[in-house]
C-alpha cells in the first residue's frame, strides 16, 4: 500500500517485539514514542482479530500518524498474536482498513 508503513510480526512466529513468547498486548501497552503526542488506545474487534491500537501523532521528522496494534485471533484461543506498526504519510489508508487485511497463514 502505497505511502504506508506496515510491518507485522506474529508472537508466534518468533516476532521481534514478543520474542516468540509473552503477552504481545501487554508489550504494546509499554511501546512508547518520544517526542510524539500520544493521541489514546482503543480496543478493536473484527471477524478474523480482536485486540488493542495505540496511537502517536505530530511525530519528530516526517510528523505522519503511527499505530501500534497488538492482535489476537478472534476465535477465543490467544493465538496466533500478532503485531502490527503501521506509519500512515499523506492518504495512507487508514489503521481499520490495513487491519481488515491483516491475514496469517499457518
């Protein structure tokens, strides 16, 4: 997508900010970005995921929006957790849409 940052990471799957273990909300509850203003978090649920977005706006450099999001699969069982930084530049779509599209195959 053009104009977004998107990297993701399954908890699972060994992703850098769980190290392959632990709660990955938990650990994107802590995420800070310094000398950004923090815009909140709210919980987020869909069919396929259900989790928690953070977000930073008027960030040093650039100044674009970033979300960290911590996902876990909606079917009630807590894996795969996934994690999700998305950097939005100009008419990036917006944080819900990406996470609509967020699919993890086995």
């Amino acid at each position: 997508m053009a104009g977004a940052g998107i990297f993701w990471s399954s908890a699972s799957r060994g992703g850098r900010l769980s190290a392959g273990h632990g709660d990955v909300t938990a650990r994107v509850n802590a995420v800070t970005h310094p000398g950004c203003r923090y815009d909140g978090a709210r919980d987020c649920a869909g069919l396929s995921w259900h989790g928690r977005i953070r977000g930073w706006s008027h960030c040093p450099g650039d100044g674009g929006p970033v979300t960290e999001t911590a996902l876990t699969s909606a079917d009630g069982g807590g894996q795969p957790q996934v994690y999700v930084p998305i950097r939005r530049h100009g008419g990036a779509p917006s944080t819900d849409r990406v996470l609509e599209a967020v699919h993890v195959g086995n």
